[in-house]
C-alpha cells in the first residue's frame, strides 16, 4: 500500500433538489430531511472551498449536483464552476459527480477540464430495488460505462449498511470491479431520521473487514476511499482503515454532513507515517 494517502475535498454546488425516492439520501425532495437546499452555490464561494482544500493538501475536488442526472441547465453551471477553478486553483484535479450521464454530455464536461467522473453503483443490482424505485441500478451501470467510453478517470463505489447481505456487498463489489475504476469510494451509512432506512447495523470490526475485501477483489484500482460516514463508523479507530485497505479519504465536510476537521485528519495522517499524496 502506498504511504501517501489521496485526499479529497466534495462541494455540493447544488444541494436537496432531488425528486428520486433513494431511501440512503438526504438530499431527496421526498423526505424532508432537515439539510440546508439551494439551486446553485455562488461560483466565488466554490472557487473559495476550492482554494481551501488544496491548501490543506487535497488533489482532488469533486463538484456535485443533487439531481437524478445532467439536465442542460446543470451541464452549463457545471462547466461554468469547472472553468472558473481551474482558472484559480491549477493544481487541483476536477472531478464531477452530477448523477446519469450520456457521452456527450461527459464529453463536454471534459472540455471544460473536469478530469474524472464519479458515478456510485451504491449497492448490489439485487437490493437496488429496496432503496430506490425511481430509476434502474442499470442506469448507474450504463453511466460509468460511459464515463470510460468519455476517457474520463472513473471513480465508483458505493454505501455499505442499509440492510444488504454480505452476498450483496461481494456482488456489488464484483460489479465495480468490472468497471475498472481508478478509484473506489466506500460510503458508510450515515442514519438520518428523516430517512426511511434503519440505522447502520455494522460494527466497526465489519466495516474494516469490507474495506479489506473491497481492496481484494478491486485489486487493480488504484484508490480505496473511505468517503461518507468514516467519523461516525470508525470513531477513534480511524488510523485502522489504512490496514485494512484504503489509501485515500475525503476531508473537509460531506454533502449533508459535517467531516472532522481537516487539520485533525492530516495530524491523524503525520502521526501514523503516513504523506499526503503529491500527484495521481
Ligand atoms: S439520485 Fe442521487 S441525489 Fe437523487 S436521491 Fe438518489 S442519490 Fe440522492
């Protein structure tokens, strides 16, 4: 495993607009969660969160849109905050993450600079049924193809703890594998009442053994991510997801959810003899 851990940093430049009924998301219009909505996020202030998170060592900065997919009107504000970071902050690598997507539109997306596509599976074709009606697990499928069909680096994971067998996971692990992403996002459940979904059932023990098993069978990609819920899933026990598996994590804040401090992770991160990674 490499000694230099891959950050980065998540921008919801759109936030709790979304109309389809996936029962993990808080930013569906469908359950009221208390989280903060807006169309679009000033371009200052992303170009600002930009700025920050490569100060605190991030290379990666992932522009993310709460719709089902890219809509004209979300294609164009999306290129518009693409051009106007990279103009500002060079050196930072951008991703995009703005639900299903044709070729086309990646294609344009790639014009403007965004440089990898994140698109989850979130779980097992099997149980996509139980936590979303509203649109198809193939769809997400087809959409990774297609970030590879775009040349677009592919970054896709999924949530671990909403009620999955662990036949699930292995499937959906399996899955992502025949992607051939770059880069591995695992998500663990993060419970919020509003949601219909039953508490995270997973002990900590569980969710570094899955983290291990992601790293076994996606064995070419290159990044394991522990992204959303890592706090509340791995506590003071944080340090032990590099053990098992992962080289890479999101600091800063979530979507909707509020991250440790970023100066407290890269501490975690010196104190363990671990660097932050320089280039992909
Ligand atoms: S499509 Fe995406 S943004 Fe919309 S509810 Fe599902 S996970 Fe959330």
């Amino acid at each position: 495993m490499s000694k230099n851990i891959f950050l980065c940093a998540i921008s919801n430049i759109n936030s709790g607009t979304c109309n389809e009924d996936c029962k993990f998301c808080s930013q569906s219009v469908k359950y009221k969660a208390d989280i903060e909505r807006y169309i679009q996020k000033p371009v200052d202030d992303i170009v600002e969160e930009a700025k920050a998170a490569r100060a605190s060592g991030a290379l990666g900065f992932c522009l993310v849109t709460a719709n089902k997919g890219i809509d004209d009107k979300v294609l164009k504000f999306v290129c518009e905050v693409a051009r106007a970071v990279s103009a500002e902050v060079p050196n930072l690598r951008l991703i995009a993450c703005n639900g299903t997507a044709s070729v086309e539109q990646l294609l344009v997306l790639k014009e403007a600079g965004v440089k990898a596509y994140n698109h989850n599976l979130e779980t097992a074709e099997a149980f996509y049924p139980e936590v979303c009606t509203t649109h198809p697990w193939q769809e997400r499928y087809e959409t990774c193809e297609n970030v590879n069909k775009a040349g677009l680096t592919l970054i896709t994971g999924g949530i671990f703890g909403m009620g999955e067998t662990q036949e699930d996971r292995i499937s959906m692990l399996k899955a992502l594998k025949s992607l051939n992403p770059t880069s591995v996002p695992l998500n663990f459940y993060h419970h919020n009442a509003a949601l219909p979904l039953n508490p995270n059932p997973l002990t900590t023990d569980e969710a570094l053994a899955l983290i291990t098993l992601a790293r076994e069978i996606i064995s070419d990609a290159d990044r394991i991510m522990v992204a959303g819920g890592r706090e509340l899933m791995f506590g003071a026990r944080q340090n032990e997801i590099f053990e098992a598996g992962a080289n890479s994590i999101v600091i800063g804040n979530y979507l909707t959810t509020k991250g440790r401090d970023k100066s407290s992770d890269l501490e975690m991160l010196k104190s363990l003899g671990f660097g932050v990674a320089k280039t992909v």
